[in-house]
C-alpha cells in the first residue's frame, strides 16, 4: 500500500506533522474533523474545503493467502522482491503463486483540494492536496489463464495487467486521509519564474539553419532574432493569476484559490536528459463539480447576444469575467469566442470593461492557455 507522499519539492511544505495530523483525522464527507485539527495543530488555520476529484482508479494494496492472512503489507514491494529472488523471471513468479489463491487488495482513492487563504495578493495561498483512501480485498493475485503469464517485470510492477479475476469485496478497516501535498503557491510561481528564464534563454540562443532551396546558400539566426517578442510575457501559469487579479474577476472580491484548483506539471526527477531545462507549470482546474453547459451554436449570433451570453455564462459561474478563464482551459469557451469579443469591443459593439479588455488584448497578442 502507497503510504508516501508526492514527490517533494521546494515548493512544496515539508512537514512530517502535517502528514501525521491528516492521517489522524475521522474522515466525513464534509470534512469538519479535518479542518478542525488542521486549525487547532497545524498553521493552516483559515484551511477551506475546495473540491474533490474521484477520477483515479484503484492501486494495488496489499497481498493475503486464500484464507485472509496477510502475506505483505505492500504489492509493489513484495512482487519486487520476488521478481528479484527469481532473477527477473516474472513468468517463474506467476507460475509459482497462481494456484495458491492469494488474494490481493485494492486502495479506491479520492482527491481533495483544500486552501489555505492569507489574504492579499491572489497568489498568497497554500493548497493542499489529500486523498481519502478506502480497502477492500477485491480480487485475486494473478490469473489462472497461461495465454496470460506476463513476460516483463513491468507487467507486474506498473501496468498490473496480469492481476486476477475480481472477487467481491471485502472492506478492510475505515477511510482514511493521506496528505499527497501541500503547495505554496508563492513559492511555486517563483521556481516557475526562475525555470521559465532558463528556459527562455536556452531557447533564445538556439540556432536554426535555412537553406535557399533555389540558390543553395545557407544561413542562420537564432530564435530570438525570428521571434523578438516570444518572451514578451510572463509564463502561463503567471499570467493566469496576473489575469485574474487585473481583471473583474479580481476586482469583484473573488479569491482563485476558492475557485479554482491546480495540477502542479513538474519534469524536475523525470528529465532522461538533464542537459536540458525543467518545465514547471500547473493545469488550472476549475472548483465546482457541477455540470455546466458549453457556450455554443455561436456561428449566427449576432456580437452584442453572444456577449449578453457570456455575462449570462459568469453569473451562473458565479465571477463576472469567468467564461474568460474558461476559454484558457477546458472547450466550454472557444477562443473563436474570444477573438470576437475583442473585435466586438474595438468595434464599439459592446461595452466591455477597460481592465477586461486589456487582459483579453494581451491574451489576443500573445496567446496561452491549458
């Protein structure tokens, strides 16, 4: 069973107490209990229930014999040990246990988002990330079937494709939480900032050669010199947030952390070339789990009724300015939509606020998005 936390980063709090006071939690479906100790033994003392997300399967648990006596407390780590002890074979592992009946439990985990809001700059938060984790003994260990027998240890160890046959399941113990992380928002824009500059200069020295398929004659130049303006605006996930406080979603008193959610994309630990720079960036996800509809069948809409649509659009959102947001992730706003808008505004069409329209003619010049 993965008892671990994510990978840790600086951006990330590290702190084997936050970690213990999660996991001694009651888990309810409000997370009363949660918040509480979070206050009272933690400094996430203004800590606020976000979303959740339950769209990751199940992982490998741990393994029991046929009558229910635990053999491993961790797949993962026993079906290594075994591949070891027979020097790789997994075809000898599988052959060796696939008629003992072991059983094999399985961890159904749920995402939550919690933040913990300081106030002030809309960046000024931490996001915390905690899984609720339900067992069951839920299948048995290996297939019986030989067409199946796995032949590379990966198929075992990663894919799980040669697991058996599920069995009804037989619930071990209660849920409970586990800290996957948590992050400081401050502190991950500015190790973004620092890695987008690598980067952006890495790219701006690389140099392109073209050759003049008529003459024969070469040249080159280097990307900055085709493209001068490429850096002309901060990196995406600074820009969101620059978009955010600069617009009428900013300045209607919503704060992004109660709203959105963010997948930290890390290629720190996961580079096979280290020469080259790391990319760091979130995937902004929006808070609600709701079903909300698409602007759409826009084509024939005259520029002043797909506006009066898109302010319809923010107030069920609930953020005047949001489809804008929702156009930089997810397919609800096209950015069709968005170009229309800003000719729409330049045309006196509509009536769009100055602050709006400065954020949509920069995304308009430089576009970005998720």
């Amino acid at each position: 069973m993965n008892k671990g936390t994510n990978m840790k980063h600086e951006y990330c709090v590290q702190t084997d107490i936050l970690e213990t006071v999660v996991a001694s939690a009651p888990v309810e479906l409000r997370h009363t209990a949660l918040i509480a100790k979070l206050a009272t033994r933690t400094e996430f003392r203004s800590a606020a229930y976000v979303t959740s997300r339950d769209t990751y399967g199940a992982s490998p648990g741990r393994v029991f014999d046929e009558s229910g006596t635990l053999v491993a407390d961790n797949y993962r780590d026993w079906i290594g040990s075994e591949i070891a002890a027979h020097n790789g074979d997994v075809g000898a592992v599988w052959e060796r246990y696939k008629d003992k009946g072991y059983l094999l439990s399985e961890v159904q985990p749920v995402l939550h988002f919690f933040a913990h809001d300081r106030g002030g700059a809309q960046d000024n938060f931490t996001q915390l990330r905690i899984f609720t984790e339900t067992e069951a003994i839920s299948r048995n260990l290996f297939t019986t079937e030989s067409w199946r027998q796995p032949e590379h240890p990966n198929e075992l160890l990663v894919s799980h494709n040669y697991l058996g046959e599920e069995i009804e399941p037989r619930p071990l113990g209660s849920a409970r939480y586990r800290l996957y992380d948590a992050i400081d928002m401050p502190t991950f824009l500015r190790v973004a900032d620092a890695c987008t500059d690598v980067e952006r200069r890495t790219a701006a020295d690389r140099r392109l050669r073209f050759t003049d398929l008529q003459t024969g004659e070469s040249s080159s130049q280097s990307f900055a010199e085709i493209h001068p303006t490429f850096d002309k605006y901060p990196h995406k996930s600074r820009r969101f947030f620059d978009d955010w406080s600069e617009s009428s979603a900013g300045a209607s008193g919503e704060r992004i952390c109660r709203r959105w959610v963010f997948e930290p994309q890390d290629t720190e630990g996961h580079r096979s070339d280290k020469t080259q720079p790391r990319h760091l960036y979130f995937i902004p996800q929006w808070g609600h789990n709701r079903k909300v509809a698409a602007v759409e069948k826009t084509r024939n809409m005259d520029d002043y009724a797909l506006y009066g649509r898109l302010n319809k659009f923010g107030e069920r959102i609930g953020v005047p300015f949001s489809w804008y947001f929702y156009g930089l992730h997810g397919n609800l706003v096209k950015s069709v939509v968005m170009d229309r808008i800003v000719a729409a505004a330049e045309g006196g069409l509509i009536v769009l606020p100055e602050h709006d329209y400065r954020v949509l003619k920069r995304w308009q010049d430089q576009p970005y998005g998720f």
